[in-house]
C-alpha cells in the first residue's frame, strides 16, 4: 500500500508551527508495512488543496490529510476535498449526533461549518476536541491538533496494511563516505534497504520484511564498522 500525506496550514509554511503530524503518521504507517512515498505541505488555500489532493490520489493508494479543520476563516480544508471529488459540503446528521452526545455542545451550540463535511463522506469522530473528520473514496481527512490527530488515526490505523516491516539501527563512529563499500556489500548479501543519517555519528538504518534477515544484516554491519565514542553516541 503505497500512501501520500498532505499538510495544511500557512503556520506550517511560515515556520510558525513544527510539521511533526507528518513525521508521527509516517512513523505509524511505516511499522504497518505500509509506504508513504510523498509529503505535501500546502497553504489554506481551497484551489490548491484539491488540485494536490487530486494529484496525489491519482498515484497513491490512499491520501490522508491532516489540518484545516473546524469553523473558523481559515478551515478549508473540507472545501477544497468536496472540490477535489466534485461533491458540496453540507452538514453531516451524524457528525452532529455525535457531538451533541459526545461533548457539552447542543446542536444550537455549534458554529456554522463545524459539522459540514463533504456530502457522502464517512464522519470519523473526533474523541479529543470537536470538528470531526471524514473518509471519502480514498482520501482521510484529519485534525491539525496533534492529540486529535492521534486519536482519530488509531480508530482507522487497521484500514491502512501491508508486509510486516522490521528494523535495525547500527551506529558508526566513522565519516558516511568511508562506509560505501560496505554497503554495498551489505545489500549484495542481504535483501535490505539501507539509509544513513550523519550527526555527531552515522546512524545506519537497516530495513527489511523478513525480521530474521535484518538481525542478521545489523550484526554483519555491527562487526565491520568503528563504534562511534560513548561521549558521541
């Protein structure tokens, strides 16, 4: 299953606020077995949301989408998915439902917008804050607000699998240029995938579908590479 995930929100362009719902459904869906293979980050913008929507879910598998949420000026990102499937937003009896019964809002209570989802769209409860998601065709949508977020996506983490996918980490205390050949020997021997990730060391990254055949290729890296010092590592 390969997946593409956008960000919305101009705070995440201006740097005013840290991309970290990307980092932590990748995380997520990678430990699935899943592959997420492009990350968007676009403005409050209803055009341009659904045109990167459209774009992604035409060569992914599935889109998730996370920020834009709720009633105010700058929640659109509902808008710009109706536009992208070509349906209209309009209030969802469920999601209202479920607010009334699932929080101290009466339907009286709820800003214009709060409910409205696209038309035909699946509602996914929001149990944290208020504005709820929505799952249409192939795309999820989810809250911006990190715990919201979190919550909604382990209530639809079993719709997103794959081969089980194991990991290993080795640290190396010599410069990433020396340690080509070896890894080139190491992919030669192992069927892996192998990153490196330099810092005060080299992190080694040891990927596979088989968890036996990525122990065995961490301990043959292991052996044949300089341990970083203990003040580094």
């Amino acid at each position: 299953m390969r997946v593409a995930l956008v960000t919305v929100g101009d705070e995440i362009l201006s740097g005013d606020t840290v991309n970290t719902n990307a980092a932590w459904i990748g995380e997520q869906l990678t430990k699935r077995g899943v592959t997420v293979e492009r990350v968007f980050v676009i403005p409050d913008r209803v055009a341009d949301i659904a045109r990167v929507v459209n774009e992604a879910r035409a060569e992914y598998d599935a889109v998730i989408v996370t920020g834009g949420l709720g009633p105010t000026h700058d929640d659109l990102t509902m808008e710009g998915i109706a536009a992208a499937v070509g349906v209209p937003v309009e209030e969802h009896e469920e999601a209202v439902q479920w607010i009334e019964e699932h929080s101290d809002y009466s339907h009286a209570d709820l800003t214009t917008g709060t409910a409205h989802l696209p038309k035909g769209a699946r509602m996914l409860p929001n149990e944290v804050g208020v504005a709820p998601g929505a799952k249409i065709e192939d795309i999820y949508v989810l809250p911006g607000v990190p715990d919201e977020m979190h919550a909604m996506f382990d209530r639809i983490a079993d719709e997103f699998d794959g081969d089980p996918y194991f990991t290993g980490t080795v640290a190396a205390g010599e410069p990433e240029s020396a340690l080509i050949d070896r890894f080139e020997e190491l992919r030669e021997r192992f069927d892996v995938k192998v990153g490196s990730y330099p810092g005060d060391y080299v992190r080694v990254k040891i990927e596979g579908t088989d968890e036996a055949t990525v122990q065995n290729a961490v301990e043959w890296l292991r052996e044949r590479v300089q341990a970083p010092d203990e003040t580094d590592a």
